[in-house]
C-alpha cells in the first residue's frame, strides 16, 4: 500500500474508532462500493457523509475528493 493509502485508511480507523466510543450511529461502505464514500454518519435525524482523503497536493477539498 503506498503511503497515501495508509494516511486515509489510518484516518478512516481513527474515525471508525472515535464513532464506536461515542456511540453514535454509522454505516461503513465496503470495498468496491457503488457510493464511493467512506461513512456515513448519522446523527439528529440527519446524515452527514465522510469521505477520509490525504491531502498532500495544493488544491481545494472538493477538486480532490471529486476526483477520487
């Protein structure tokens, strides 16, 4: 796995773990998922998606997630 790889999926441990500890509810998309995203988090009626992305380039967020 190349370094950029293992920076998101250290992220997506990290965040996996935080949710479990907290107890707040969320749904993992599994490899070769047709969604794309990484989480999606569910809290006060609501869902937030979570994509976890290394951003070691200059460039907006959105140009780089989009681009994935």
């Amino acid at each position: 796995m190349n370094p950029i790889n293992e920076s998101g999926k250290k992220l997506e441990i990290e965040l996996r773990d935080f949710l479990r500890e907290k107890e707040i509810p969320f749904q993992r998309s599994g490899e070769g998922s047709d969604i794309g995203i990484d989480f999606r988090i569910h809290i006060e009626g609501r869902t937030l998606w979570v994509e976890c992305a290394n951003q070691n380039v200059g460039g907006s967020v959105v140009g780089i997630v989009t681009g994935k």
